[in-house]
C-alpha cells in the first residue's frame, strides 16, 4: 500500500511538471491506477497480466507510469520485464516466435522493456490518443520449465501502472464548409474537430489566407496539418503546408465518428492566424426504407425456416436494404431489378449471441448474398468490448451454380472503422487510417478465411464486388456468394493438442489456448516440439507401472500385520495409478472417473500414506493410533480441500517424520530423497522420469519404514481378538406352524 501511494504521488507531480498549456483550451485531468499485480513467466497466454484503462474523448495527451518491485528481499538477478500497449483490444503477442494457424492475420503492438533487479519504473506518453479502451499486458522472460512447489519462496516481481489524461472540454467543432480563424503557434498547436457521418466517401480539409503576425507571405507561413488519432494501429495523416494554404483529403474516412484535426507553426517564436474549413462528399446512400419495422420481422420469420438449406438452394437476395421475401433461384432473373436502382447495396445483418465469446452474424434473408461488378455489396458487423477477447472468423464460399467466373473473381475486404467502397484492381483494402484485411474467391479457390485473434472494438464492414479482367464479364455480371462472420473463443477451439480457456481480468473476459503434448503456439498447431506417439505411450507408462512399487510396501504391511496401512497403500495406488493415466497431456488418456475426483484421491492417498507411515513408525498403542489415523486423515481431507498444492499438505507430515527418523537407518534416507525429487527436481521437461522416480522412492522406502512385527502378533490377530470377544451358538429349539406358514426359531448366546 506504501509502494503504491508514493508512486501514485510521484506520478501526480511529474504530471502536473510535464503537462503544460497550450492557452486555447481549457483541459482537465483525469487519473487512474491498477493494483499491483504478480508477473509470471511466459509460457502461455495465461501468463500475461493484462489491464485495461479507458482514454475519454478530446484527450489530448496520456501519460503512463509503469512500475515493476521485487516481492521479496534475497537476491535474483536481473530481469526483462516485457510491456506491450494496443487500443481497441488486448495485444497480440509472440515474445517467443511461436507459429500461428493458417489464414491468421495479426499486427504487432507497441512493446516497451524494462530491465529490473529489485525495483524500477518507466513512463509512456502518448499525444492525442484515440478513444476508448488501451489495453496493457506484462509479462517476464520465456518459462525455464521448472516446477515450482507452492509455498516456497521464489523470485516473485510485482507490475502496476497508472495513467494520467489530460483532457480538452471546450474544443472548438469545425462545421460543414464554413470558415473558422485559429491561431496556431509552435508550442501551441490548434486543436479541432469534426463529425464525420456515416456513408461518408471522401473528406477534405482546407487551410487558407495563412498570415503571420509580420504580415501576410509564403515565405512566413508554414504550417503543419494533422488529420486522425494516435495509436499502434493507426497513424496520424500529416501535410506539410506552404504559401498561404492547403489541403488534406482523405479517401474512405472513419464513419460516425469525431475526427480530430491539429494545426501546428514552424515558425519559431512566430504566431500563424489561418482559416480552416471542411467539406465531406456522400457519394453513394441506400434507399431509406421508412419506419415500418413490422415487415422485417415477419420476412425474417418466414425466412427462419430455410436456414438448414444449402447455400446453392438458397439464394434470396436483399438489396439497398429492403428484404424480398420470394426471389427466383435463377441469379440471371435477378440481374435487371438489382441494377437499376442504387450504388451500393446494404445487406441487413442479424446479431446472435450464443454464449461468452461466442457470436454470430447471419444475413437477415439468407446466408447467399448477390455481388456485381458494379458496385459494391456491403455487409457491417458491430464489434462492442465484450467481443474483443475472442477471435473474429470470416469465411466466404462462392456459389458456382449456374455461372460461369471465368477469369473473374470475387474481391472482399474486411475493415474497421469505414468500408473501402471500390474493390477494382488498383484499389487495395484499406481506407484513410485504417488497414483492412482482404480476400479473394474464385472457381478455383471458392473458399477463403481469414481469422483476426482479439478484433478491435468497433464497427466491422465487409465489401464485396466482382471484379473482370475485361469489360464484359459474360453471364457472371450477378454471383451468390455465402459471407459466414462470427466470433469464437479461440482459433479452431485450439486443435487436438490444446485446451481453449476463459481468462478474466477484473471484469473482461478473454480467451487463450493452452497447449499440450509439447505443441506450442497461438492455436496449438506448432508440432516442432511435439512429443511423438511413442514418447506419449512411454511417459504414460512410467507415471503408471511406477505405482506398481508400492506392492512390496503393501505385502510387507500385511506380512507384518498392519492391515490399515496395507488398506492406504493399495488405495494410493489405485489412485495415483489411474490419475495419471487420465492426466497425461497427449491422446493416451485414460479416465475411469472425473478428473477432478481422480486428482482429490491421488493427492488424498499420497498424503495419507506418509501419515499412517509415521504413526506405524512411533509404535504408539493402538487405541491412540488408530485415532490419529482418522484424526489425521480429517485434517487432511480438509487442508487439501482449501488448497491441493500447498506446502504445508506434505511438509506436515514430513516434519513429524524427520523427528522420528532421527534415529533411523541410513536407507531410510530414501523417502528424504524422494521428497527432495518431488520438491527441487521436477521440470515440465522431465516430469515424467522425476515424478516416476517419486513413485519408487517413496514406494521403496514404506518397505524399510514399516517396523517388524509386533511379538505374539498375527496376520489376522485382530481377527482373533474380535472372535474371542464374540461367540455365535445356534440351537434348534422348535417348530411352529402357523397355519400354511413354517418358522424355524433358533437360539444365539454371547459371551
């Protein structure tokens, strides 16, 4: 708590230091800060500590502060710790080269590294940062693969970070061609901004009668023009101005959304008066199709029933927005009602969501949609934060029947933001500040996927146009194309070798596979460590055959009359036996019960058996002994119901051991070094051969812990001693009949 108060002061004067003003505009500042979190080594995902902060709208400068302390006071040496930064989604990282699946597609975040050896910090300022929620994710080096035992202590670091925002609340708006005067000088940019709808096709922003305060002239007037936000995924659009104007035009801006537009001088210690003014065109709007919504529902229910069709038997098409209910399966029927009218078509979508994670979106009239040559179709996919930590999927399948592609194909770009509306040749996918991710389909490629992992949040648009090699495209001038989009939690629920699992930090949720049978990477389709069949059936066979050492320990219990002993053993090796089997990371699994009740057993019955162990050992009366067997085994059950790996589950016992071995043989030096292999020795790596060697050890050793049988003592003596205690006598005495039923009546006496 101390840590954190004085870091949080630290950062708040270094802010309050750093930030000046600009004198335009009023700003306010807005802070907030994570609590300290435990870094682990990367091995997986999982391993990451991700946070979220949100930047508000019109920020014009954020400022982090990352700090990292050492947890504990013995030295370690010094550490990188790894820090990457996206907006609009959790980074998409490979700190170790990892392979990703086919047909995924992913950018590189802004990655910081800060060198620690037991405590440091470091700032990340950002200016004019984009709107909505920055994502942080820590992490230190690749794991070693030791297994560390819980409760002992180990290198441990700890990450926070905070973030200050500076904040402008009166920026001026810039208004639809209407002039605005601003005054910009070298330390004191012009900040605006403008709101630019949707459907938008091109922006342009114009800087005129540019003047300095020496006078109006080219050679005093040099500006410099900024169009967008800051962020890894997008870049500022920067004009140099000279003369006394100029201009910036964006192609494909962000739709439905403010835009920000800086102006700063060159000019040292010189003030630039200007007048700025912007212009958006709206070259291309679907057909209104009023407010009557009673249609659509009704046309979405009589379409509901086709859903189980195939794509070639479906081909229902929308167009500029109006669903038609009954459209022939003939594409050339369509061709003359479809063109006549509009520039682009805005296919409906329906959002469904399934489960966490997992979301679909369907055309509202059927999964064929109609592509022309003429313009685009367009198709738009609302990505809110919930659906960020999961993997947006696109698969587009062409429809062949009854059309002839030729050298033609099928062009589709998938980008945020705003859509690019002209996929010719020469037009590439993407739009003023944004990249897309395109796709093509043909008859000899008719199906496409693209898989985007941990999407950013915001509206998706899909285009989609045919695109000819020449100006006649035969009778292909209307093709069916089936758009599947959807979210899943991971990428092919991560194989065969992988495990798809919900991670949340604070209230988001997100998901990552982790790998199995030495597969690696983002989807666990990276086999170049991959154990082989072979090894999976070995590794298998050690943890289990290995149990079957405990079978001298349980001969020599029951030789020695420990029958209840003889009784743990033979339950911990059922047990550990059949845990492992199912417990194993390849295909050679074998699960007889839940998982978890196998685990509770195994980790139940390796317990005990130290215990009843020890208590065998001290030679205690029996009365006494078999009290704290049942006494022991209670405490037992209950400290690994609150925690199944904890030290003290195991180092209990073994402390009462140390006292009674103090005497004892050297050979008995046996369970000392199985302990000592389960606790210091084992890695992932050699798990198997060191966890095997666990078993024999501690197998091994219960035969010399065991003592010699107690003088007079039989196998079954407490057999004896029950039967001498009870004596069972039975005597006929009568028969009596009781109309047609017969008793036989005895006689038993206990003495």
């Amino acid at each position: 708590m101390e840590f954190s108060y004085i870091r949080g002061l630290l950062f708040v004067t270094l802010t309050a230091t750093t930030f000046g003003d600009d004198g335009q505009v009023t700003f306010v500042s807005e802070l907030s800060s994570k609590p300290a979190q435990k870094l682990s080594r990367y091995s997986w995902y999982g391993s990451v500590r991700l946070q979220r902060f949100h930047i508000p709208k019109d920020a014009a400068v954020a400022r982090w502060l990352f700090s990292v302390k050492k947890g504990h006071s013995f030295e370690c040496g010094w550490h990188n710790v790894s820090i990457h930064i996206r907006w609009g989604a959790p980074p998409v990282i490979n700190p170790v080269g990892l392979v990703f699946p086919n047909e995924t597609q992913w950018n590189p975040c802004l990655s910081l590294a800060l060198l620690v050896k037991s405590e440091n910090s470091t700032t990340f300022n950002l200016s004019n940062p984009a709107l909505g929620s920055w994502y942080i994710a820590a992490h230190l080096p690749e794991d070693d693969g030791r297994i560390e035992q819980k409760g002992f202590p180990s290198c441990s670091y700890y990450f926070q970070s905070q973030m200050s925002v500076r904040r402008a609340v009166d920026t001026p708006i810039l208004q639809q061609a209407t002039f605005l005067q601003q005054t910009a000088a070298p330390d004191i940019p012009a900040r605006l901004k403008l709101y630019v709808p949707e459907f938008a096709s091109s922006l342009t922003i114009s800087v005129a009668d540019c003047s300095s305060e020496e006078g109006p002239g080219s050679e005093k007037c040099s500006l410099v023009l900024k169009l967008g936000s800051s962020s890894p995924q997008q870049s500022l659009v920067t004009v140099n101005c000279s003369g006394i104007g100029c201009s910036a035009t964006l192609s494909a801006p962000p739709w439905d959304s403010w835009l920000r537009v800086y102006v700063e001088s060159n000019q040292e210690n010189r003030t630039v008066h200007f007048n700025i003014t912007s212009n958006y065109t709206v070259g291309c709007k679907p057909k209104s199709v009023g407010l009557a919504a009673d249609d659509d529902f009704k046309k979405f229910c009589g379409n509901s029933n086709k859903t189980n069709s195939t794509a070639a038997g479906n081909s229902s098409v929308v167009t500029e927005a109006v669903l038609h209910s009954n459209v022939s399966a003939s594409l050339a029927s369509l061709t003359s009602p479809v063109l006549s009218s509009g520039c682009i078509w805005n296919v409906p979508v329906l959002y469904e969501e399934l489960d966490i994670l997992s979301l679909r979106f369907n055309p509202i009239n059927g999964p064929n949609v109609s592509v022309t040559h003429m313009h685009a179709t367009l198709l738009s996919y609302p990505l809110h934060t919930i659906s960020t930590g999961g993997t947006l999927n696109l698969q587009l399948t062409l429809n062949t029947t009854n059309v002839t592609l030729g050298n033609s194909s099928v062009a589709a770009c998938l980008s945020p933001q705003a859509p690019v509306l002209d996929l010719n040749h020469s037009q590439p996918c993407h739009t003023a500040l944004f990249g897309g991710y395109g796709a093509r389909v043909n008859t000899t490629i008719p199906k496409a996927v693209v898989r985007l992992p941990f999407p950013q949040s915001a509206t998706w648009y899909l285009t989609l146009q045919l695109t000819c090699n020449s100006t006649d495209c035969g009778n292909a001038s209307v093709v069916s194309v089936v758009p599947e989009v959807f979210i899943s939690a991971c990428v092919e629920d991560c194989g065969s070798y992988g495990e798809c699992r919900l991670l949340r930090s604070y209230s988001y949720l997100y998901s990552a596979c982790v790998c199995k049978a030495g597969w690696s990477g983002w989807g666990c389709t990276d086999d170049s460590l991959a154990l082989s069949f072979s090894r999976q059936v070995t590794a298998t066979l050690l943890l289990t055959l290995s149990n079957l050492f405990f079978m001298p320990a349980i001969v020599v219990a029951i030789k020695r009359s420990y029958i209840t002993e003889a009784s743990v053993y033979l339950f911990t090796m059922f047990f550990s036996t059949f845990y492992h089997a199912c417990d194993q990371p390849g295909v050679v699994v074998l699960c007889m019960m839940d998982y978890d009740t196998l685990q509770y057993c195994d980790f139940l019955g390796s317990v005990s058996s130290i215990w009843v162990t020890i208590l065998c050992m001290a030679r205690i009366r029996d009365t006494f002994k078999y009290t704290l067997f049942l006494l022991g085994a209670l405490l037992i059950a209950m400290s690994l119901q609150l925690d199944r790996r904890g030290l003290w589950n195991m180092l209990g016992p073994i402390l009462c051991a140390i006292l009674v071995m103090v005497t004892a043989w050297v050979y008995r030096v046996c369970a000392l070094i199985g302990v000592c292999v389960y606790v210091f020795a084992e890695t992932e790596d050699n798990y198997y051969y060191t966890h095997s060697l666990w078993h024999i050890l501690v197998a091994t050793s219960v035969v010399f812990l065991l003592p010699p049988k107690e003088k007079d003592g039989d196998v079954w003596g407490w057999l004896k001693e029950w039967s001498s205690t009870w004596r069972w006598s039975w005597r006929p005495r009568a028969w009596t009949e009781f109309g047609n039923d017969v008793t036989y009546m005895g006689h038993m006496t206990y003495n």
